[in-house]
C-alpha cells in the first residue's frame, strides 16, 4: 500500500470506517493496492460490509447519527491508526505511523460530528440525507483517487485535514454559542413563571 493510499485511507476512515476498510480488503483481493493480508480475508470483508449497510443507512436519521458518531468516537481513531501503521509501504516506527494514522481520522471524525450536531437542530430530516450523501460521495472519491494516484491523494488529504480542522472549530464555536442563548432562553422563561409567582391579592 502506497503511502498516498495510506494517509487518504486514514483520513477517510473517520467518516466511513467500516466503508473504507472493506473497500481496502477488495482493493488487496483484486491486486488493486498491497493491503495486509489480514483486510482480505473474505469472513472480515464481509463483516464490514455489513457494518457499513448499517451505518448507510443509521448515518441519515438525524439524532440517531450523532449518537453512531459518539460510538465511534474512538474506533474511528484506532482504524486510522491500523491502516497506516499496517501499511506495506511505509517506513516509521509502528507507533509514530499509528499516532499519525489517529490524528488524521480523528480529524475527519471530528468535522463529521460536530457538523452533524449542527445539522441536526433542524427539523427537517433532508439536509441530514444531502450532508451524509456528500460524505459518503467524498470518502468514494477520496479512496478512488488514492487507489490509481496515491501522491495525489496524498496532497488532497493534507487540505482536507486543514479544511476539517478549521470546520470543526467553526461549528464548535457555533454549537457553544447556540447552546449559550438556549441557555439564556430558558432562564428568561423560569425567570417569568417565577415572577408571575406574587402573593394572592387581598
């Protein structure tokens, strides 16, 4: 496995992990990539198959993705971390290759959760199925990408760590600031019921 295919792979598994390891046990099956051995067994392909069916479709009812995303919070990380330690082709330490491997996917993860946790205060359920829609779109064309050009995927996975990076920060600025004012609503409310609390008129 390329170093490109690897780092893109990380990356992309903190939004479709099981998606991404299924795709890179085909891809070493069909002499596509050099992937570890351990991703081709037909039993564990199909397992993550079947797990990313599940999370296809979990991924687009809101609520219910946020909590998959709370899930996953620390496997994602630890798939990352897999795919680039394991990688054939790569020369770093094992553990400097899994802590990278982390980070990447964790950033990925992360701008995925906080942008769904967005998304998800509105009270119509087609924005969540265009945002998953256009996450599933990116990771297929990502792993695309770093299956027949690995050094360009390479570069295109370094600006998605820093435009993800900068999309977590965002939304978690804006989630705390509308959290703040829900806050503010709802002692502006108890405020009213108690001031409507006065004595009894004589």
């Amino acid at each position: 496995m390329d170093v490109g295919t690897a780092v893109a792979s990380a990356w992309s598994a903190g939004i479709s992990m099981y998606g991404v390891l299924a795709f890179l046990g085909i891809a070493g099956r069909l002499e596509w990539i050099t992937a570890p051995e351990t991703l081709e067994q037909p039993w564990l392909i199909g397992v993550f198959l079947t797990l990313f069916a599940f999370e296809f479709v979990v991924d687009k009812i809101a609520f219910l993705d946020s909590g998959w995303d709370a899930v996953h919070t620390f496997l994602r990380p630890i798939a990352g971390g897999y795919i680039t330690a394991v990688a054939p082709d790569q020369d770093l330490p094992l553990w400097v290759a899994a802590i990278i491997g982390g980070a990447l996917a964790f950033t990925a993860h992360s701008a995925k959760a906080s942008t769904r946790a967005l998304v998800n205060t509105s009270p119509e359920p087609v924005s969540n199925v265009l945002v998953s829609g256009a996450e599933d779109g990116l990771v297929a064309a990502l792993m695309a990408l770093a299956v027949a050009y690995p050094s360009v995927a390479f570069g295109v996975t370094i600006l998605l760590v820093v435009l993800s990076s900068i999309v977590t920060v965002v939304m978690a600025r804006f989630i705390l600031k509308l959290w703040r004012r829900y806050q503010a609503w709802r002692l502006r409310r108890a405020s009213r019921r108690i001031g409507g609390l006065g004595p009894a008129p004589p």
